[in-house]
C-alpha cells in the first residue's frame, strides 16, 4: 500500500516491530514495501517500550514538521497503545494533520467483560475499549465493509477498502479434460478463529469423493497432522516455506474454502487471502463475511453463515458435483477481476481521491479535546 502511494504523493512511513519478532529480524514473506524512517519495538517490558517508543516518535514528528512543515494527512493502521497515544497528543496541536485510521482489524461492537475492564484498569497506555478510541480519528479507510455504521452516522468520512493482492502469480494454463473427483483445498491461519477444523469435519461428514488438502501455521496443526493420520482423504501438508509458496501450491486443487463466519469480531475485518486465493485462478468457496461477495462477485461460491455447518456440507456436495471446466471459468473470472478492480495501484488512486475530497472540505485545524499521554 506504501509503495502504491509513494507514486502518487510524498510518503514516509513509521514501523514497529512486534515482540515475538524480537531476536528473530529475518523477513517473515517476501513482499515489498517502503523503508521505514523511524522503527519502534513493542515488547517486554511493554511499560518501559511504549512510552519511549511514543516519545521518539512525537519527536521524530517534530523535527520532521520543522524542516518540512506539517503534512496533509497522517495515516495510522489499526489502534495499537503507541499509535494511540501519539494520535491524542497531535490532536492538541496546531496546525495539524488529517489523522485518518486505516481499520485492518477491529474488536468493535464486541462486550467487554467487567473483570477485563478493571484488569485493564491498572494498565498505562492502553484502551480496551476501541468504540472510544475511533473517536479520536478524523476519517476512516476500512478493510471490513461492517464498520460503517460506526462512523457515517457520526458523520465521519469512510471507504471500504478490502487490502489487494500481493503477491503476482500467474496459474499454468488449466486442464479441464481430468476424471479425478473435484478436489478441496485451505491455506491461511490455523487457529481457533479460523474454523479450519470445523471445515476439515465438514468435508468428511459430507461424504463427497474428493480430497482436502490443507496448509499453513497456527496452534491446530498438530490436531490437523492427528487428521491427516486417520482420514486418507485429507491431506496436511504443514508449513511451506514462504507464504507465496501457497499459490503454486493450490494448483493441486480445484477449489479454495474461506471457512470465515461472523464471530469474534471478524464482521469487522476483511479475509486479505481471498486476493492470495484470486491470484491461483481457482474457484473459490466462502462466506460473504466482511463483503468478500463484493470482492467475489457472482462466480463466488457462497454459504451461508446461519446454520454454517449445515450449509457448509451442503455447499461441499454441491462444488463436487459440479464440473470442472465451470469451476475453471469462476476462476478465471474472478482472477481477472480483482487483476482489475483491486490492485494496490487501483486502491491508492481510490484513497488519494477520498482523502483529497476531505481535504478540499474541511475547515482549518485547531487545537481540539484530547487524553494525556506523558508530558511533553
């Protein structure tokens, strides 16, 4: 996204690393992105790097305001402590930014037990309750097309916009002339959120003649590899490698399954390896969580979330039956739709029209409420 923007505006871009990075600096894929200027650590002991961690990044705000003057617009993705903070000291500044929140992922709407907020009572620097801290954002580009109803009635600028792809991968030419049954496929996350058991138990029950086969890295893969070991219809082939390993990976199935219903707040978020799923040329199986149907289009295959496992073996039945020049054509297409419509060239040109709109509209900044966070 970064990258995306740079070609059309001036960009510099603040990164952190997170803690169980720390020790570990070898690259986690091989994606691109823009040199940070200023990197941050959030790790043990959280107090002591928070804090300093805020502080050098309102200074390095600072020093790049006095040389360069004050930017248009301050992007900041998701609500992490130090962001937080940082945001509700430039909120008492003057001049100051645009501060829009680019909303990856969100806990928003969700009930937050009374012995967690008293817990969290006692912890400096950060806000549990994420309904408060939207509030200290001037706009929102979200990737979870739910989040709208947070914002617009307040009359707060907001874009759905779903990530894009990242990874460039061109599938071999298919071959729709095969007599092997229709087979399944998952790669992504493999924990709890995931569901990826309930959909392995799924494609058994549902009896169809096929194989699943499924990949990744998450606290269920040793009760994958105990599946894998007693159902000889299902295979589990682990970690890969790289994550754009899983692209050429999922040419040995005919159809990719997005096991996404809406809990835990994943409403409020977008499935970024739908685009991954894209890019393979393969049909694709999911729910419409997150609007992933608006991604989809119509050559989506779509089960319902109400009665999820019902309608999971159902929709299993129903992709096995079909055939396989078909299930071919609804990859194609959706391939070269989001080749199309969601790149991250086409995204950026989509924020930088919202965010010039807003700009063009709003009075001048000034000084407006906000928390402490230290002293200056």
């Amino acid at each position: 996204m970064a990258q995306a923007l740079s070609q059309l505006a001036e960009v510099s871009t603040v990164g952190m690393i997170a803690r169980e990075v720390f020790g570990r600096l070898e690259p986690r894929d091989d994606s691109l992105g823009l040199e940070h200027k200023l990197l941050l650590w959030d790790r043990r002991p959280e107090l002591w790097h928070r804090w300093h961690s805020w502080r050098r990044l309102r200074r390095f705000y600072l020093v790049r305001m006095a040389r360069d003057g004050a930017p248009d617009v301050l992007l900041v993705k998701n609500l992490g402590s130090i962001y937080n903070c940082f945001v509700r000291w430039l909120r008492r500044q003057y001049p100051r930014p645009l501060i829009v929140l680019i909303l990856a992922d969100a806990r928003l709407g969700q009930k937050i037990p009374l012995a967690k907020r008293l817990r969290y009572a006692f912890k400096p620097m950060v806000t549990l309750d994420e309904s408060k801290a939207i509030l200290w954002f001037d706009a929102c580009i979200s990737f979870g097309i739910g989040t709208r109803r947070y914002f617009e009635p307040r009359g707060v600028p907001w874009m759905w916009m779903p990530s894009a792809f990242n990874f460039r991968y061109d599938p071999p030419p298919a071959d729709p002339i095969q007599n092997e049954p229709i087979r399944f496929g998952y790669f992504g996350t493999l924990g709890a959120h995931s569901h990826v058991v309930c959909l392995v138990q799924a494609f058994l029950n549902a009896g169809v003649p096929g194989t699943l086969h499924a990949c990744g890295h998450g606290g269920l893969s040793e009760s994958l590899k105990q599946l894998a070991g007693r159902h000889p219809n299902f295979h589990f082939d682990g970690l890969l490698p790289k994550q754009s390993d899983c692209l050429p990976w999922a040419q040995k199935v005919d159809v990719l399954i997005n096991p996404r219903p809406p809990v835990l707040g994943l409403e409020n978020t977008f499935p970024s390896k739908i685009f991954e799923y894209a890019m393979t040329g393969k049909a694709i199986l999911s729910t419409r969580t997150g609007g992933v149907d608006k991604v989809l289009g119509e050559e989506g295959l779509y089960l319902e979330t109400e009665n999820f496992e019902d309608s999971l073996r159902q929709k299993l039945r129903e992709a096995a039956a079909m055939d396989r020049a078909e299930l071919q054509r609804r990859g194609t297409a959706i391939r070269n739709r989001i080749l199309r419509e969601f790149t991250w060239d086409k995204q950026a040109h989509r924020m930088v029209e919202f965010l010039t709109r807003i700009l063009n509209k709003r009075p001048e900044l000034g000084v407006v409420g906000g928390g402490q966070c230290g002293q200056p």
